[in-house]
C-alpha cells in the first residue's frame, strides 16, 4: 500500500489488570514484520485484552508495548501506525460503500473525488469494487465484512488488528475468507495480528500462532509445531486431534492419526493399549473412533474413509491400539 512498511510488535512483561482481576499476565512475545500473528484460546484468557492493548484501546498496566522502534504506551491509537478490524462491522447504514470506505479520509477532509478513488483501489483489492454505491443492509455479510477490511486499510496501516473478524459468518463463508485474508496480507505485505478461539482459524492462517491461557502464554510458535509438539496438557487438548496418556512414566501425547488399530488379541509391534470401542463418528473422509482403554483412558482414533470401511468395526468390539514410538510426543513436567 503505497510504499507502506511492516512493522515488529513487542511485547515486553505486558500485564493488563481489570481493578484485582489479572487479564494479562506479564507476557513476553515478539511478532515479526510482516508476519501474520493468530492469538488464540478460550474465553477469558486474555486474547483480546491484548490485541486491544495493541491498538491502544485499552492501557498497559504493567510493561512496554514496542511498535517499530518505538514504545506506544502513551501514544493514542491514531498515532500507532495500527489500524482495528472489529468483531461488529459497524459500516454507517447511511453512508454507500466507497464513503464507508473512504470515511477516514473525509474526516482529515480529503477532497471527495482523491477519497473516493483510493476508496475504489481498496474495495477493488478486496474484490468489492462492483458494490461501490451500495448502502450496507444490500450486503450479504461477507460481503459487509470485506467493506469493512477495507475501511480498516484506508489509513494505510503498518500494522492490522482483527478481532474475531470471521465469527459471524457461516462455516463455508468463513473458510472462503481465510483465504482472501491471507491472499491480503502477502499481497500488502504488513503486520496482522488475528484474535481468534478457532484452532481451525489460527491453524490456516498464521505464521506465528500464539496459544494463550489463564493470561498467560501457554505455547507460540508455527501452527505445525504446536500441532505436533505441543508443550503441555492443556495446548494438546487445546488445539485438539491429541491423545494423552501415561506411558512408561512418562506423560505423552500422541494425534489421533498416528494410532493404529487391530481386533482385540492381534499382537502388535511396538507400544499398545487393549481397549473397547465406544463409539463411530462418520465425517467424510475419515472416521472418528472413541476408544476406552483397558486403564480407563478416553483415546480418540482418527482412520480414512477406505481403511475403516476395508475392516470395519463396530462400538462394544476390543482392539488393541497401536502407535510407533516416534510418534509420542513427551509434555513438560509438571505442565
């Protein structure tokens, strides 16, 4: 966007205090420029307190909050270099499309015709430009939500925020978006930061996924190393697809994809569990089986579509689970 430059974010001991309520909790984290951050977790870890911290929305209790070169703490959000995509579009019913875009411009009162044409270059990059005289309620809600990334990219931005941007749409409109918002951010080549609860979401997206807990950092780094090491219990459970289960001491995780399973009795190479089938799960192109192993253990098993149905098998029947030892992943002590 018109010779715009990414920018690092840092943030350095950040803590976020709501009266004795702890929010955030002295995090430490560093996003690369240009890179695209997904912060994720449950309700109430801390995700969005952050991101609003970033934008300026909210104070820093405690710590720094580094923009570029520069620490923000005292710098209104117009002064960041930081632009907000909220979770609610909130485009102006009155106004058509282009002057939602082009509102930030009007408001430093940039002629109308030079608003205008940047508004159009906008709606053009998120393929809206054919909707330019529209009011909002003509907008299907994806639609609304491409307008209002625009409006965001208006003040050319080094750094985007985006407040669970995706959560109202439908699951197939969704999944449609995720990839315009990537195809956006390489193109412009800035900052994203992406609060989201979605594992799906932040697995698709990010170059850095961020996993957070109880205010606190639990696990970062590429969605492919969270996946298939995750650091503790909770990540593992958290991101799904994992199994958890004392094995030789030890506390492992192992995915769901690496667990084989033969009729009760077959004998195995490798580790084993006998169990008890509890339950089939039909998705498609595979088959979820829940299993319960003979110490009582809840494990999930996730086979193809052709290699269940090539042996299938039936809930109440005994197996015994497989998995190679390579496969194990051991979490932290004490996690």
């Amino acid at each position: 966007m018109r010779g715009v430059k990414a920018q690092t974010v840092e943030l350095a001991s950040v803590t976020k205090r709501y009266g004795a309520t702890v929010a955030v909790d002295g995090i430490d984290l560093k996003i690369g420029a240009g890179s695209y951050c997904c912060l994720l977790g449950p309700s109430g870890c801390g995700k969005s307190s952050t991101l609003r911290m970033i934008a300026g929305h909210e104070s820093v209790s405690d710590g720094d909050i580094v923009i570029g070169p520069r620490v923000v703490n005292d710098d209104p959000p117009a002064a960041r270099g930081t632009a907000m995509m909220f979770q609610s579009y909130a485009l102006f019913p009155h106004l058509d499309v282009a002057e939602n875009v082009a509102f930030a411009l009007r408001m430093k009162r940039v002629g109308k015709a030079e608003r205008l044409s940047r508004a159009r270059e906008l709606l053009a990059l998120v393929s809206m430009e054919d909707f330019a005289d529209r009011k909002p309620n003509q907008l299907s809600g994806g639609q609304q939500q491409r307008v209002a990334l625009a409006r965001a990219l208006m003040t050319e931005p080094s750094v985007l925020l985006l407040d669970e941007p995706l959560s109202a749409l439908d699951p197939f409109l969704r999944v449609r978006m995720r990839s315009e918002l990537r195809r956006i951010q390489s193109e412009l080549g800035i900052t994203f930061v992406h609060v989201t609860h979605s594992q799906e979401e932040a697995m698709a997206l990010a170059d850095l996924a961020v996993v957070m807990n109880e205010g606190v950092i639990a696990q970062a780094g590429s969605p492919r190393e969270i996946y298939n090491a995750p650091r503790t219990p909770f990540v593992a459970r958290f991101i799904g697809g994992h199994n958890i289960l004392e094995h030789g001491g030890r506390q492992i995780t192992l995915r769901a994809d690496d667990l084989t399973l033969a009729p009760g009795g077959t004998p195995a190479e490798g580790a084993h569990r006998a169990a008890t089938v509890e339950e089939i799960e039909y998705r498609g192109p595979d088959v979820r089986v829940t299993l319960r192993t003979e110490q009582g253990e809840a494990l999930n098993a996730v086979m193809s579509d052709r290699a269940f149905f090539a042996r299938p098998i039936e809930p109440g029947s005994a197996v015994t689970v497989g998995w190679r030892a390579e496969d194990a992943h051991e979490l932290a002590v004490g996690a």
